[in-house]
C-alpha cells in the first residue's frame, strides 16, 4: 500500500481520556474511532490487525476440528427466556422492540442460540462429536465502558460450543479447545497463561481463563512462574489423539485468577517462583455439561436408544479485546511493536527522496519485489522529511523498516531496521527480504 | 473436509413459507437457518458461500483503489438527526435505548457515518480522492421479510463511500466503481446489468442498480439485449486511467428498472432486441453531491485556501442477498449449480465403498491429493447408499463430483462429473484435478 493513497490520520495528541497505553497508541496511530461510548470504527490499520488476528484464531479452530458458521447478531428473547437467562443478564444486555413489538435483543453470547440450531437438527449420537464457532460481533452495555477496545460494548468475540454425548467426551473436547487456545496465543506473541476461573453468567463447574500478564491488566493473577516457560503444544499437535497431557503439564501448577486465590496453595511454591502480577484475559472456556441442554430440551439417542441431554462446552477468544491486549504487551517509548503475525503491515518501506528520479525508482522497483515475495508492504512514498518518516514508522510499529536513499543506491544496499532490537543494517534487497520473510 | 465430521444439515422437505427456489434450496441443503423473521443464522454450507463472495468484493474495492475498514453496527442517533435523516427513515429503523437512556440505531447504512470519520481527520484537498469501504451487518426492519436472505432484516452489504474536490472528481469515482462492480459480479458468474435508477432515501440525482435477471426477480426491468453480450472491463482495467469509456458502453443503451421506464425510449430499440424481464437488485451505486457533506459540514480547504464540502457517493453491494440472488439465476431440477467462484466447494470427492479397505485407501489419497492442490473438497466417507450421496452431490451443487469406486480403481482412473453440464469422464485423477482447476 502507498502510504499517499492510504488513509492513516496518525495524530500527535495523547487523548486526554485514553487512561492506557494501548487505547492512546491506539488513538495516536489512527487504528480506531470512538463513535460512542465504547463503540468504534476500526480505521484501515486497526481492521488489518483486526483480521489478522481473527484469522489465526479461525485457523486454529479449525486445525482442532471445529467448524466455522456464523449466527445472526440479533435474538430473540424467547431462547433466552428459555434458558432462564433472560432476566439474569440484567442492564448489561441490549434489549431492543421491533415495529410489532417483538422483544429482541442483540446477542452478549451465543448458547442459546446455538443450542436451539444443535436441537433443530442432532437428533442422534452419530453426529457427534461437534464443535462449531463463530466469529461475530457482540454488544453488552457496559455501564463504565473503557480502556478503548479493551472493554467496549460493541466488541468481536470468536465463540465456540462444544456438543458430547458423555461427560467424559465433552472433558475431551474442552481439552482440544485448551490446546487450540495456546496454540493461537502462541501465534500472536502472546504467553497466555490458562487460569482457574469463576464461570460467572456461563455456568458451569469447570473454567480457565487465558491471561496474558500486563501492568495494565484488570485482574490480579497468581501463578507459578514455570508455567510462563513451556511451550504451546504446537501446530503438528494430533487434535484426534489424546491432547489430556499437555493440559496436565499448566493445570499441574498453580496458576489462579483474584477470584479463585488460594493464597495458602499460593504459598507452596519456591518463592522465586511465585509470580503475582496483573493480567488481561484473552479467552475463555467453560465446561458446563446440561445447563443448556436440560433447559432447551437439546438431547440425543444413544446407541442404546435412550434420550439424554448433550453435554456442552463454550469457549470464548476476544478478537478486539487482543488487540489492545497485544500493544499492552508489545510497546516502547516510541509506540507500538508488533508481533509480526499480527502486523497491519509486515515491512515499512521508506523512501529517502521520492521526488528523486533514480531514489524513486528503485524505491517502486522494491515495493514491487516485496509484494511478489509475498509480504505486506506500507510504502512511505511521501514527500515528508525523514525524520517524521522515521518516527511514524516506528509509531505505527510494524516489525521491519526498509530505507532506499542515495548512498545505499550507490552501494547496491538497502537499509534494514528492525523495530523490536532497534538493529540496523545495511545489504542488498534480495537478502533484506529474506531476512523479512524469516521474521 | 470430511463428510462425517462436518455439519450438513440436508433436508428432503421443501418448507411451505419458502416461496422462491433460492429460499427452498437454501433451506434443504442447510445452508441457513432462519432464528426470525428475516434473521437467519448461516450453517457452515452457506457461510463458505458468503465468505467467498466477500472476498471477491473485497479484492475488487482493493483493486479500484478503495480503502477497507469497519464501521460499527449500532450507531448514534445524533449523526442521523444532523444529517436529518433519523425521522426519514420511519419504521424500517431498528431504534434502541441503552442502559443510559441514549437514543441508538442499528445502521440500515452508513452515510452519516462515514461522513462524521471523513470531516474528524481530513482537512485537506490534499487527501482526496479517497473511496473508503466496509462489509458489515445492516439492520432493515421490512414489515414483511420474505424469500429468505434476499430480503431479510439483518442482511450483510459492502458499502463504499468516496470523497472528492470536485464534481467532476467525484463522478470519476463513481465511474471507478460503475466498472469495479461489473468485474466483481463477472468473477461470480453473473452478468449484471447497470440500470438507471431512482435515489430513494439516499438522495443525489445520479444512481444505477445492478440487476440480474431472473424470473423470480423483484422488479420488472427493461433493457437493450445488447447490454447481455457486452463483456466485463477486465482485471486489467487501469483503474487510474480514464474508465468512462466502459462506462459509456453501457449507458449509450436503452436500461431501466420499472421506476424508470420510458416506454417511448424503449420503443426505440429493434424489436427483436427489446427485453423486458424480471431482475434481482444486487449492487446500488449513488452520486449524491454534497448532501451530507453540507448537511454535517465535512469540508476540506482547495489548493486556494478556499473551504468547500466535499463531493461524495455511495456504493452498495448485498453481499448475503447474493447467495440468493445466484441461486435464482444457477439451479437445475437437482438442485443448485455453483459457479466455481463462490461454490461452498469446489469439488465433491465421493468414496463408493468407505469399508472396503482398497477404496478408501485410493479415496483417501485422493483427498490428500486434491487439498495439496489447494483445492476446497468436500469428501463423501459416509457409509450411505451411492444413490443418496450422488442425489446429496447434485443437491449442494458443486461444480464438479470426483467418484472413487472399485471398477474405476482397477483401470487406475476416477470419474469426473460436471455439475452444470452433467458430462461424466473417466480419466486418472491427476487428469482430473488439472481438469477442475482450470475451472
């Protein structure tokens, strides 16, 4: 993309309302618009990063065998009055009337919902296992919406329901989503700790959420530093095998949200392994076997012949959330560094002196070899002076910044910067996009 | 994807409130489901198809240069009462009231919008032009929602918003689209007609809808047979060249929707050239000045210092009626016929004897060998009749069926059927893949 056909108001300005690191980058780069309280436009850059990340969450369901659908953003009241949970959600759920008095509601979650779509069509134990998602946006009217896309209202949440004949079964499929999660989190650049949990309006007597540690976190988290140490269980993981054991390895140590604090289990780890530190939850997933079924009338044969209600699960990711959750966690003083495989642009290219024929030659020249190669390219083709070139680039943080100027022509090099190290160094294009693709 | 872990939910039953074929079909090969009325949730079938439809929007908007991001869907009444429209709109309205009382709408479109992003961050001539886009779920409160997606309440629209000095500037960029639209509608096997058309709720003295014909269209449409044979501008079109031409083209013949019709005009054309059918709106394109730019006060200064509104139009594509809307225009008596652009699938792999160990071997190797051709396959392992998986096949509609049985197995080839055509061909199945590639 050209920088002088994008569309990136990039401002100076620190919002004065923007009380986080993450929601001023975010102002400050130009990724978001607040239309209302809580409620944004996603600008050009922001959607990039936006898309990335939604992208990566699909792939990774999709890999554990979940299957994509997507389900409406308006409901109606009657599932939710079904399930009991109309009156429960209280203020927080946007209720709406149409023009004949129907009362709806736009969906904070997706249970009843997609249990009424399950019970329409199972009938029988054949057709399961299944795991089918979503990624929709969700409205819950927050009463102090803040923190920008953090803890907006109107937020894009990727939710997947399990459905098991047996207990037993459904554990199985709450471990596969476990997996999956470290997995994606993994994909981001994010160490995402899985942590015991309370299941709140979801229900249900097993939950973990997923926090990544950030001074600006909500919550207060307790774990055990090992966890922070192991590694995802990886993209070769045999989603159709037995995955109990890399679940094992995180739940084997004390990891726990302020809620669930046991501050004497807490206490019996080695003290230089006691992390207590603040968090920003990312996911979470919930085992709640019949609450839904039961309630909806969602059941299926066995083998045997018997009706019984299916066992399920839920599993949540914050899609807009990690956006923000991400810059929490990759920034300097000169703004934002990305994870390159959530990067709005995987390389900056900047051009010295565009209005220089020979600068702005090989200058296009690179953007195009860029492009062939595959790579996500922001071309600051503008007549800017460098310096604010320079402090944009890094303001926007996008993982590599490639310079032509005339002496690096007259040398047959380029300039290769990376944001995160602040490395720099000079070599042919060729091997600057190597080195990019490399990441 | 493997057909036993898949959700296809198909149905043998035609729904008795399903009036049109598109809306039946939709229904018995479980690509949606209705939650409401007009409010559908898409089964993993039909979201494959709304999915690919997107994305050839998406990269034609990027190819004619416009900027993609992402409005909200709920929006603040205050917007809408400046630009004076919040009373206009009536009842089709999705009015809400949040926790505090403030008066919110589901979008049903995005003008004032985009407009109150345009004048927060451009000031400048400098800027322009500058065309902004994003597919997102609107909200129309029809007092009737009927034939299935093609006209329901939440509905999801690519909508384009451009932004020019001058008026000459902005019809340019109307052109841009005029020819962007045209080439995403002949990526997805339809020959869209452009056809003057009244403004409506819009405004503005300039607009076309895209049509295409079919017998169970909307509205009654008049055109010249000529306009069928004109092909699409291409891929190549230069897009920062002058485009008028491909327009002109078009608009030197006789075309309008019932609205519109001059009988007298239309008198004009040979006879034998003179069609007057049923059409499918599918894409609404506006030139509408600076209503909303003098309305809101979205002003940018000129290279003289002088301040003036900016030129603006709009730029609808109904990406969910779409799945509708070619439905209608591809189906047979067996059900629908994708064109092999937006089919949920590409191909049907159907494995004759699952059990018998030698077939599902080959049949297994051949789905390995069809995805490692970057192929989307839907792979039939069920143990059910042939009959009921070839009549399943035919139902979904896509393009082409691979059959894997014992016979074939023995001559070391497979049979490969064309969808549209019916054609069935024994070959080896590297022949095959080459075969439905090419498309």
């Amino acid at each position: 993309m050209r920088l002088t056909r994008y569309f990136l108001p990039v401002s100076k300005d620190v919002p004065a309302d923007a009380a986080i690191v993450s929601h001023q980058l975010m102002l400050r780069t130009g990724m978001v618009r607040q239309n209302g309280a809580g409620i944004y436009t996603w600008l050009p850059l922001g959607f990039r990063v936006l898309q990335k990340i939604e992208q990566i969450v699909r792939e990774e369901m999709n890999r554990a065998g979940a299957i994509e659908l997507l389900m409406p953003t308006i409901q109606q009241a009657e599932l939710w009055q079904e399930s009991g949970r109309y009156d429960d959600y209280g203020k927080e759920m946007l209720r709406i009337t149409d023009r004949h008095e129907r009362e709806m509601l736009f969906g904070p979650t997706n249970e009843e919902l997609i249990t009424d779509v399950f019970r329409s069509y199972v009938k029988s134990y054949k057709a399961l296992p299944l795991n089918l998602y979503h990624t929709q946006w969700k409205f819950r009217d927050e009463i102090r919406p803040r923190f920008g896309v953090m803890r907006g209202r109107e937020f894009l949440m990727k939710d997947a329901y399990s459905f098991d004949l047996t207990e037993e079964g459904a554990r199985a499929s709450y471990n596969q989503m476990f997996c999956a999660y470290l997995n994606a989190f993994d994909r981001m650049g994010l160490t995402a700790i899985p942590m015991q949990a309370d299941t709140g309006p979801i229900g249900g007597d097993l939950s973990h959420e997923f926090i990544i540690l950030a001074d600006t976190g909500e919550s207060a988290v307790f774990c055990d530093k090992a966890m922070l140490d192991l590694p995802a269980p990886g993209l070769d993981l045999d989603f159709d095998g037995d995955v109990s054991g890399e679940v094992a390895k995180r739940t084997d140590f004390y990891a726990a949200t302020e809620e669930k604090h046991d501050e004497a289990e807490f206490g019996k780890i080695p003290t230089d392994r006691q992390v207590s530190a603040r968090g920003i939850e990312v996911g979470h997933i919930f085992f709640f076997g019949t609450k839904y079924s039961k309630a909806m009338n969602a059941t299926v044969q066995t083998a045997d012949g018997e009706t019984v209600p299916v066992q399920m699960g839920s599993y949540g990711i914050g899609v807009s959330r990690l956006v923000g959750g991400i810059i929490e966690a990759c920034h300097d003083e000169n703004g934002i560094v990305w994870p390159q495989s959530v990067a709005p642009f995987e390389v900056g290219l900047i051009s010295m002196r565009p209005k220089d024929e020979t600068v702005a030659k090989v200058a296009d020249d690179a953007y195009e070899a860029l492009q062939q190669a595959g790579l996500d390219v922001l071309y600051d083709d503008t007549e800017e002076r460098p310096g604010s070139k320079f402090n944009r680039m890094d303001l926007i943080g996008l993982p590599w910044q490639i310079v032509i100027g005339p002496r690096g022509i007259e040398n047959g090099v380029v300039e290769l910067k990376n944001r995160k190290s602040g490395e720099k160094t000079e070599l042919p294009l060729a091997e600057a996009i190597e080195k990019v693709k490399a990441g």
